[in-house]
C-alpha cells in the first residue's frame, strides 16, 4: 500500500468528513503548486495518447467497459479536459461495445450522506441530479443516447449495444450491487473495469459477492427500516424502498490484493497516472471464493 494509500485510508476512519474536505483542498492546493515540476519529471499526455496506451496496455476484448475516472488526479500530466476523455472512451469502445460509467449520489455531506438526505428528501430526480462521481461521468451521464439505471445511490449511465440490459430494472433488484442491478448484469458478460487517475480503492464491483451472498456472507450486519422513496424519471413517478444494511467490521479493501492475483488485478501508472483493470465476474467469483472460505474485504474488530 503506498503512503497515501495508507494516509487516506487512517483519515476515513478517524476524522470528520470536515476534515477530510480540509485535507482534500490542502493536497491538491500543495498539489498544484508542484505542477511544472511534475510535467518536467513524469512528461504529459493527451487523450490521444492514452487511447493508445489503452489499446496497449486493456486492448478491446470485452463487451462492456466500465470506468473509473478522475480527472484531477490525471493532472497535471494530463494536458486534455473530462469532455474529451469521454470523447476518447467513446471512440475506443466504438459502436459494438457499451462503455458504462458511475453516475453515484451520496447525498448532501452537509446533512450526513444518501440515508440522511433522503429521509429530508425521499423524492430523487434521476434526470437532474448530478453525478458525484468527477465531471467526466457527469458529461457522459448527459450525452445523447446515455441511458441510466434508476438507484438514486448506484446509479450507471451506459451507452451501446447492451445498455439498456444493463441498466434496466435496477429500481427492482433486491439490494443496489447484488442479484438484478447492474453489476449482476456486468459479472455475468464479457466486462472490463479500468480506472484512469484511480486506484483499485473505487471498485464498486467489489459489493457485488457480498450482495449475492446475502445471509450466507460471513461478516455480520445489521438492518434498519428502510426508507420508502419515490424517483422521479422525467413524466414517470417510481416507488422505491431505499435498503438501510450496514455490515459492521471495518472494509479494508486493499486485502484484494491478497485474494486477487496480479494477473487478475492489474495496477500500473502512465505518466504517474494511477490506473487498474480487472473483469467483473473475476471479481465477484474470487470473493465468493474466498468469502465461503472465511475471507473477506472487511477487518474483525
């Protein structure tokens, strides 16, 4: 685990999400002071170039891709804007392969996450509220033709052959990542995940074994009452029970790097640019795997 890694990983455990914020800006206010001599050291690319690397390093069998993106940690190598990033993606998946990317909500921070903003708000505008997840995926997210999976928490935009497959009846499945969303739909086929400017520490696909395992996953939790909600889907109003399950050991999942091997989790940097790729439904059979034989992403107490 690098330094900051590790850095990141103490903060969310022990500080506020006020401190955090603070942290956050001072990092990338240290950050950006360092610009010229990061360019001078690590070099610079454009979207151009990382299409290349792309085609290099992930190569294009797969039927869907699934990214993870963040543009400011891709500066300031990264010489391009998010609108061109979804611009390259889109070129690289071309017509025959649907590129899907995250469109989260966590809610307010000033109120205290997803639970708390929607129990003062259960009513969640799939159309009009923005994605949490970087500009670029909130550019996708408003591109023509993008469809998007109605979770007012975990929800995906997708485009190509087989988005509407993938983003149909998320408001129906039985939790947010597990049997019936997306990421059911995605371990199922032929799926890629990479990240760009991230580290393997953003992989959602990962709640997709525990959500699938449900009472059989062998780290306690806890229910609460659920909330009901409606979305709202332009003209259409949709019910919708938001689940309230928490599991109560701590997740840690850099223990990934210990149930996946290398080959199947894969981690370089371009340009000093965090990046991983892996396959979906090798994730989730190497935690169920591991899961049935007591091992977990998340620590005992």
């Amino acid at each position: 685990m690098s330094l900051l890694e590790t850095i990141s990983g103490l903060a969310v455990r022990h500080l506020s999400q006020d401190r955090i914020e603070i942290l956050r800006n001072a990092y990338f206010s240290a950050r950006t002071k360092l610009f010229p001599l990061m360019r001078t050291v690590f070099g610079t690319f454009d979207a151009a170039a990382l299409r290349t690397h792309l085609e290099e390093q992930v190569g294009n069998d797969f039927e869907i891709l699934m990214v993870h993106s963040s543009v400011n940690h891709m500066k300031p190598m990264y010489t391009d804007g998010p609108l061109e990033l979804v611009r390259m993606l889109l070129a690289f998946c071309g017509p025959d392969r649907t590129l899907v990317m995250p469109a989260f909500y966590f809610g307010d921070p000033a109120i205290g996450g997803a639970y708390a903003t929607f129990s003062q708000n259960p009513r969640f505008d799939l159309k009009r509220t923005p994605s949490q997840m970087g500009l670029a995926t909130e550019l996708f997210r408003r591109t023509p033709g993008v469809v998007q999976s109605r979770n007012p928490v975990y929800r995906v935009s997708a485009l190509g052959p087989l988005a509407e497959a993938l983003t149909h009846g998320h408001e129906r499945a039985l939790s947010p990542a597990g049997l019936g969303s997306p990421f059911d739909f995605m371990a199922n086929h032929d799926t890629c995940i990479i990240g760009i400017g991230k580290p393997f520490q953003v992989l959602t696909q990962v709640h997709h074994a525990e959500e699938v395992m449900g009472a059989d996953f062998p780290v306690p939790g806890e229910f609460g009452q659920g909330l009901s909600m409606t979305l709202i889907d332009g003209a259409e109003e949709i019910q919708f029970r938001l689940a309230n399950r928490s599991l109560l050991w701590r997740f840690n999942i850099w223990k990934l790097r210990t149930i996946m091997d290398r080959d199947s989790l894969q981690e370089w940097t371009f340009h000093h640019v965090p990046m991983f790729a892996t396959r979906a439904g090798a994730v989730t059979t190497a935690l169920i795997d591991a899961a049935k034989g007591g091992v977990t992403l998340y620590d005992r107490p």
